[in-house]
C-alpha cells in the first residue's frame, strides 16, 4: 500500500469523521430546541403549509433528479468543453 493511498484513506476518514460531528451537533441542537419549546399547537394553516411545502419540496427533488438521469443517459454530460 502507497503512501498516497493511505493519505487518500485519512483524509476520507477525517472527512467522514467531520461531517458525523457536524450531523451529531445538527442532531443534539434539534433535540435540545424540540425538548425546551415543549407541546406546541398547530393550527389547520399550518398543517397545510407544512403538507405543501412537504410535497414542494419532494416533487422538485424527483423532477431535478430524473433530468440527472436522463441527461446522463441521453449523454448530454459527455461533451464538456
């Protein structure tokens, strides 16, 4: 094994290892915020604004990544100039 390998291995281990802290922290931060704003109500606005914006967000999700795919088996991402 190269040297160059094993440089190439820690610097994914130490990207991997950044980017689980960074999730844990997003994670704690989220569970510490839900946890001392306690039950909060939801009015019929609000369910309905976060249903729309649930399903936004989904169906652009799909749109953009079925023209990944298709303008990568169309082979329109070859040609880079």
């Amino acid at each position: 094994m190269s040297t160059k390998t094993k440089r190439g291995g820690a610097s994914v281990a130490m990207l991997a290892a950044v980017l689980l802290a960074l999730l844990a922290l997003a994670a704690g931060s989220a569970l510490y915020m839900w946890r001392r704003i306690g039950a909060v109500d939801i009015g019929t606005d609000g369910v309905i604004a976060l249903v729309l914006g649930v399903g936004v967000s989904l169906a652009l999700g799909i749109g953009l990544m079925r023209l990944v795919y298709f303008s990568s088996r169309r082979g329109y991402d070859d040609n880079v100039d």
